[in-house]
C-alpha cells in the first residue's frame, strides 16, 4: 500500500453497490428500533425511497446515527443486540416492496448550543454505487435552521429536501429522492474523494 | 428467423450484448482518462450499469462541513458481535462445500491508523454462485450447510478476519450473458460517521474483471485493484484452507484533517 502513499495519507478503498441481496446479511431483528414503541419519547421517522420516475425503491437501505433527547452521542455498545434501556443512537432498516422504511427513534437534541438537531442519514440501494450521505433535519426551530451552515449553503428550493415532514400524532416524515424532481441533497465532506 | 434477430447489439430478450456494454465501458474509461486528477471512487453515473440510470442523483454532491454527530461513530461490542460469527463455515450442521479459505487484513483510516474495536460485516454467494436470497433465481444448488453472512469486531491493531468458502461468480441480467466477478460484500464503520463505507472484495485475476460493469464503474486501474484481495501463502493452513489478504482504507478521519488545515479546534 505505499505506493499509495502521498504526504502521510492512504487512498481510500472505492465503494461499490450493497446489491440486491444484501437482505441476509446487513438487517437485523430490532435494527429499525432505536427505542421501544413504548418509550415516552419514540417517534417514528420513516418515508419513501423513489428513483428518477418517482417508482418506489424495494432494495434500498437506511441507516441513521444521532444524538439522543438532550444532543448527547452515545458511546454505549449495544446496537446489534438492543437492550431497550440503553439508547446507542444508530440504526439500520431496509425498504420494504413499497419502498417504505420505518424507524422507531426520539428526536435528537443541539448538539452544539443553537445549532439545528438533525439526524445523519446513509442511504444503500441496488443500482446505486456508492453509500449517499444526508441530514434529516427537524421542523421545527426555525431560527437554527435558517442559522445552519448546510442549510443556508443551499438554494432554496433545494433546502426542504433536507427538512423532516411533522405529521399529526409526532411521526417524523423524511423521503429520500434519489433523482430527478425535488432530488434530494446528498453531501461530500472534506477528504471524501470523487 | 431473420438476420435482425442474430442483431449484435441486442438480443430478442432486450438485453444488451456484452460487446455494448464493453464498448460503453470503455468510452467512458477513455473519457475519464482525460482528466487530470484520477477518481479513487466508482462513478455513481455509469450507465453500462443499467439498474443505476435511474438510482443516481444527477445534481453534484454538496460540499459541507461534518458536524458533531458526524464526527462520531457507533461503538460495538462484544455484546453485538460474537467471535463465532467470524466463522462462515459452521453456521450449519455440517460443511459446506467449496474452497475452505481466510480473508484477513487490516482496517485503516486515510492516515494510516488502525481503526480499533469496530464492526466488519461480510455476506456472499456459495460456491455454487447462489445466495440465500428469494430473490436470487440463479439454478445453482443451494448448500444448506452455508448462509453466507458474517461479522467480526476488528482487534487493537485494527485487523479483522473470517473463516469463509470462495464464493463462485454469478449470472446477472444486466446484459446479456452477464457474469459478476467472484466477490464477497463487506461493510465497514470507521471512528467518524462519514467514514461509512459499503463495498464489494473480489479475488485475483479474475478473468470477468474486463467484463463486469460493477467493478469497471471505477475507472481508474489503480483505484480498481484496491479492491482485489492477494492470495497470501503466509495465512494458508496447512492441508486447511487458503489464505487472502485484504486491507480497507477509510477516507481520512477529520480530527487530524482539522489540525493538518490549521484549524483551531484541536490546538
Ligand atoms: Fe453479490
């Protein structure tokens, strides 16, 4: 690998797709629980991923990682076997053949003073060749969210694809377009190569 | 039958021939030749992959800073992964059939540190080609003695390591006659978030390797064989298995990335 080597650092290893049958080896029984549906808190986020014709997406994958009510990141283990007292704040839930994925969570915290709670989002799928990265973003503090750096970067029209949906009862709403229409905004960050 | 139907681009099926997608694959590799910094990472516009025409986003990633949940990442235990599950070859009753072989190596961030204590999971065909999927209708036998799917903590140094069989290649139809290079998936966390990575390990020389629009959405050669693991004599067992060696490397953490720019948050 030194051949790789230019100023101390390596070229990271290329993505590639996660398949069709990715289904036996990556979701698991409890991964779209990140708390209880008894929990006071729980929320359910969920929402559909679509391709360029708006078709839903049957193979597709999110994982989601964030910070819990009080926008503290947990370092407790535990995601893969879920005791239901100790929240890890990270999950994982395919689509199902309507391109549905559901999550049980609470809504994350600032995890910096003022800044806008959102909730990291990876997203998989067949035919897609590399993991995406976005934000889910909660509705509802307007002034840290017109103050947050992503947000504000963005054109307008563009900005809401990063804005979770509040439905009646609590549930967060949040769809993932792939492309086309209202495509979704997916994020480089520094050192990610093209 | 008429001569339009012997047509070499296309087959009655409606599927492209390989020669199409050589030839796209190609164009686009000469394409990307041109320019002057090399890709590392696959394309996510690479049509000769038909299922991704409609999969990817057309509008340009959008650059942005991580913040702090993004910088972390999720920790696994002992109590999320046990060392059995490291071993593909006794998750049934019996043995499974095929080339009993390791696949080890280490875990690294772009700075060359071992990512420690993290979670590395692989799931593959048989060796026979045929996954155990319902969605896999390949008319290979299934063994009933491998599922195919693993998961192994990386130790202090940052390696990990799974006892397998070779996965054999697949039919596909993508194009017509379309064979995916043998290959086994692997999913890999880092220390950040953003360091999540999601992939494919295939072996080497693989004659498909031209042929395969999956590997050739990388359109760089170097880039491409960062993902073809070495046949390593040192880790083959004697009258066992055969050993392969593969390393990750993460895109580099931000901490050291923020110190290195001259940013004030660590100094
Ligand atoms: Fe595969």
């Amino acid at each position: 690998m030194s051949d790789d080597a230019t100023a101390g650092a390596l070229v990271p290893t290329p993505g590639q797709t996660v398949g069709p049958f990715f289904h036996f080896g990556l979701p698991y029984a409890g991964g779209e629980s990140l708390v209880p549906t008894s929990h006071p808190g729980a929320v359910r986020l969920h929402g559909t991923v679509t391709d360029g014709h708006g078709d839903p997406i049957p193979d597709a994958m999110l994982e989601i990682w964030q910070a819990d009510e009080q926008g503290n990141i947990s370092t407790e283990p535990g995601s893969l076997s879920r005791d239901p007292y100790v929240f890890t704040g990270w999950g994982r839930a395919a689509t199902d053949a309507a391109g549905h994925y559901r999550f049980t969570t609470v809504n994350p915290g600032a995890t910096d003073e003022g800044s806008a709670p959102f909730i990291s989002v990876c997203v998989v799928a067949r035919g897609l060749l590399n993991r995406l990265f976005t934000r889910a973003y909660l509705p509802e503090d307007a002034a840290s969210l017109a103050a947050d750096p992503l947000l504000s970067s963005l054109d307008e029209e563009r900005r809401p694809t990063l804005v979770g949906t509040r439905e009646e009862g609590g549930a967060l709403r949040f769809d993932v377009r792939l492309q086309g229409e209202n495509e979704t905004v997916f994020l480089q960050f520094p050192r990610h190569d093209a | 039958m008429t001569t339009t139907d012997r047509d070499e681009t296309r087959s009655r099926d409606g599927l492209a021939s390989q020669a199409v997608i050589t030839a796209e694959i190609e164009r686009i590799r000469e394409e990307d030749a041109r320019s002057v910094v090399p890709r590392t990472q696959p394309r996510i516009d690479f049509a000769p992959y038909r299922s991704s025409i409609l999969r990817h986003p057309t509008k340009d990633l959008h650059q942005a800073d991580p913040e702090t949940i993004e910088l972390a990442s999720p920790v696994f235990g002992h109590q999320d992964v046990k060392p059995l599950e490291a071993d593909l070859t006794i998750q049934q009753n019996g043995e499974p059939i095929g080339e009993r072989i390791r696949i080890s190596g280490r875990v690294l961030d772009g700075d060359g540190r071992p990512v420690r204590r993290q979670l590395v999971e692989i799931w593959q065909a048989n060796a026979a080609g045929r996954y155990v999927h319902k969605r896999d209708q390949h008319p290979a036998p299934i063994d009933p003695n491998f599922t195919g799917a693993g998961r192994a903590l990386t130790d202090d140094e940052g390696t990990y390591s799974f006892l397998t069989i070779k996965p054999g290649p697949y039919p596909w139809r993508n194009h017509r006659n379309a064979w995916r290079p043998a290959h086994v998936h692997f999913s890999i966390f880092g220390t950040e978030f953003t360091q999540r990575m999601i992939t494919q390990m295939y072996f080497p020389g693989d004659p498909l390797f031209p042929l395969d629009p999956i590997y050739q959405s990388i359109t760089d050669q170097h880039a491409r064989d960062r993902l073809v693991a070495q046949y390593d004599h040192d880790s083959s067992e004697h009258e066992w298995l055969l050993g392969y060696r593969w390393d990750i490397v993460l895109t580099g953490s931000h901490a050291t990335w923020t110190e290195r720019d001259g940013g004030t948050d660590h100094v």
